[in-house]
DNA sequence: CAAAAAAGTTACCATAGGGTAATAAAGCAT
DNA sequence: ATGCTTTATTACCCTATGGTAACTTTTTTG
C-alpha cells in the first residue's frame, strides 16, 4: 500500500476525505526513519512538527522522579505530535520515543498551516483535534474508574499486540503502576 | 459586562476574534439559568450542545461504583460540553451538573456547524478543540506524576476559589480520592 | 425556625501498589 | 557464541488511600 492510500485509510472511520488531499498531505510530508529507543522529540525542547506514524511504535512520555513514564502509545497508521509544544511554540516535558525500529512522515507547522487554509485540510485537523480530545477524557475515565488490574485485562483484550511488541517497562507506566506491580498482576493467571 | 464582551474576553487569551464575531455567536444561543446541582446533561444520554458558563460552575462526572465522581470543574467563562456526545451523536456515560445557580449560553449542534462554516468560526473551534486536548493532557500529567496530597496543594494554589465554591465531595473525587482522604490531608495543616 | 438531609470529620482496619534488593531471563554487541 | 546490559520476576516490608461506621457540622426544606 502507498503512503497516500495509508493515510487516507487511517483517517476514513472519522471521516472521509478524496484521495487527492491526503497526496497533497503526504507532498508535504518528509519521510524519516528511527531506530529502536531512538529519539523523535527530546525532553524541554520545542517540537514545531506533527507525525504519522507508519510502520512501528512510538510513545509519549514524561519524567517522574528517576524515569520516563508513559502517557500514550501507538501503533501504526496513528497521528502523534508534543501538541502542547506544537500549539504554543515553546519547550515542553513531553519527551516522544520510537518504541520499535519505525517510519514516520513528519509534517511541519508551516505546512501544517497551508493545509489548514483549504476547507478540507481544515476538516481534517479539526476532527483529528476533536479525536484526541475524545481519546484522553476515555484514557481518563479508565483511569479513574478501574484498577491497574482492570486495565491492564482491558488492555490485553484491546490490543493485545501492545503487549507482543512494547516492552513491560513502557506498559507498567503507561497503565500507572510499577513494573513490579505488573509482574504481580501478570502472574495470578493470564 | 455584556454577553459578547465576556466570549470575547474569555477567548482572547487564546486567540484574539473582532467582538462582531460574538455578537453572531451570541446571537445563535440560548440563555438558559441552572440552579444549582441540577442536571445539565444526564447520564446515558445523547446531548447536541455546547456551552459557555456566563456565571457559576459545573462539573463533568461519571458514575463509579456508588457515586459519580468528577472528571473535570468549570468556572465562569469556560467553554463545555460532553464532546464525546457531540461529536458522535450519541449517548455517553457523562452527567454535567450544575454546582451552583449558574447561567450558561447553549449552541446547539447545527448553530456550531453554521459557525465552523465561516473561517473565523472554523478557527475558534479549533483552537478550542486544541486547547481542551492541552488541558486534558496537562490534567493526565498531573494524575501520573503527582500524589493526591501534591495535587490538592496545587489546586488551593492556582485555583483556590474552587476550593471556597465547590463542596469537597466533589473536589475529592475530582483529585481522584475519597472524602475521608481529602479530610485526613487538610487535617495535616491548611 | 425546626426537623431532616447532606456533607464533612475522625477512627479503625484492609488493601493496592510502591521501594529496595536479589535473582533470573532475555536481548544486544563484539 | 559469549559475555554485557537491560528487562522481568519474586520477596520483603512500607505507605497512601479505600471502606465501614459513628459522630458532628452544615445546608436544605417544609
């Protein structure tokens, strides 16, 4: 499948968009691979770049007492950025790591900006914004309505490549909790 | 302080739109007064508003085992609304309540559509829709990387009106703990 | 204003999850 | 492959927070 079909087929269950926007999105995009573990947004840096990931995994993190915890991981065919960074221009904690050897099409702010100036790009960034709103408050709900255990179930029923392909390190603390914990909860049965 | 110079206001710190722009926002809303805990939007319901709180304060909640417990608290002048509902059209598990007697500007669905269709409307909504991500986001570090001691500190600091409005029920339960826990910290010094 | 309801406090014990540390296992590099 | 580094497991004890319950204070309402 090329870049352009891949977009447009990650993006459809939201909303529908030509074929000829997302080769427009993608003419402006430049392709850049990482490795494992490589660094794609470094901590307390200004980040003017939005992601679509194609191949592989990333996570978000940010630094509580002596490591990087996980706020959110993804799998290909996602949109990823340090949005705060994005939107304000300025440095931020967020700290965005390839969590496997991985493709990516980085679009930056200016060319972001264009494409926001057609209707369709417009539409496009807006539902994307409204998806990510939507994404964190069920990622909060989670949160503050179950257990780490409970997450953790629901996580593996989910997406249970998250759990073939990230390591127990990044899942422990993107579900909260230790990787002791998760050990413990890993072992009464599974 | 009339209606449109209050938007107007509210917004400005984020994005700076001519007062014309919400006279035409105020224009396409209703005035509705709440008293206080009543229901805004009920549970398990579908809901095609948005809302901007002229006086008074609301809460976001959803059921957990016995109660409801409080995912986000609005003062005056913030924009809200149960954006899982409006965007999909359907039902969701979120109740917004009002905490006190409360006034607040309803726009219904086809209203914000009129209004994404003009550019600078399109703009507002996107860069509300951005900046609901950002807080959410911001909300999300604070829950993994502090404790609820650490966090109810940090609300008497930055916002301690809350603290003197809204009864500790619900701050408990909005700093993800019970009431007794909220007691046993303020009990350790005030 | 008085009675009733709701909210807040305190104490008790229970429990999920954290911190340290030792060990085992897996992944990586020469 | 062989060692070196990182990750995962397990055990130990510790702490923050939860649940129940009795009591007090505040708020609501007839």
């Amino acid at each position: 499948m090329n870049i352009e079909e891949q977009l447009k087929k990650a993006f459809d269950p939201y909303f529908e968009a030509p074929i000829e926007i997302w080769k427009h999105f993608a003419s402006l995009c430049e392709l850049i691979y990482y490795k494992k573990n490589e660094i794609i947004k470094e901590a307390h840096r200004a980040d003017r770049y939005g992601y679509f990931l194609l191949e592989g995994s990333v996570g978000q993190f940010v630094w509580k007492e002596n490591n990087f915890i996980c706020l959110d991981l993804f799998l290909e065919n996602s949109f990823f950025a340090d949005d705060i960074s994005l939107m304000s221009g300025k440095p931020s904690a967020m700290q965005i790591v390839a969590l496997e050897k991985s493709s990516v099409l980085r679009l930056s702010r200016s060319n972001i900006e264009k494409l926001k100036q057609t209707p369709m790009g417009a539409m496009l960034f807006m539902i994307g914004d409204q998806n990510a709103y939507a994404e964190k408050q069920k990622q909060q709900i989670e949160f503050m309505t179950k257990t780490a255990e409970e997450r953790y179930r629901e996580l593996m029923k989910s997406k249970p490549e998250i759990l073939q392909r990230i390591s127990q390190k990044h899942i422990a603390s993107y579900l909260g909790i230790t990787t002791q914990s998760l050990s413990r909860i890993r072992r009464k049965k599974d």
